[in-house]
C-alpha cells in the first residue's frame, strides 16, 4: 500500500504511511494522532494517522502527493 491519504470523517482525515522516516515526522506534528500500526512477521509494515482538516495541505505537502 502507497502513502495515501482520504476522508475518515467530517473535520479528519485518514493518513496511511509506510516510510518509517515520515512516520518520525507525523510523530513529532502536535495534531497528528496515530491511530494503527501494521505488522507483517518480520516488523511493521505501516501506519495510519488521524488528522484535522486544517492540516490537509501540510499532510500533502509532507506526503508529496501534490494537491
């Protein structure tokens, strides 16, 4: 699964992430939450981050998916 992010519920969106490096990132962004962890035998394979709506164009910027 890509880095991907989509509407989870009105005000939030949904983020999933498989780049341990952005995921450090996400860790230290004040309203970022995260919300599950994905593990494969041999470790984590992804994460998922609950955002506010008003942080939308940083989570595409960060995400490098243009908008």
């Amino acid at each position: 699964m890509k880095n991907e992010i989509w509407l989870f519920q009105k005000g939030f969106y949904a983020v999933h992430i498989t780049d341990s490096k952005l995921k450090h990132k996400f860790d230290f962004l004040k309203n970022f939450k995260l919300i599950t962890t994905y593990f494969y035998p041999k470790g984590v394979m992804g994460w998922d981050f609950l955002v506010p709506a008003e942080m939308y164009n940083k989570t595409v910027r960060l995400l490098k998916l243009g908008a």
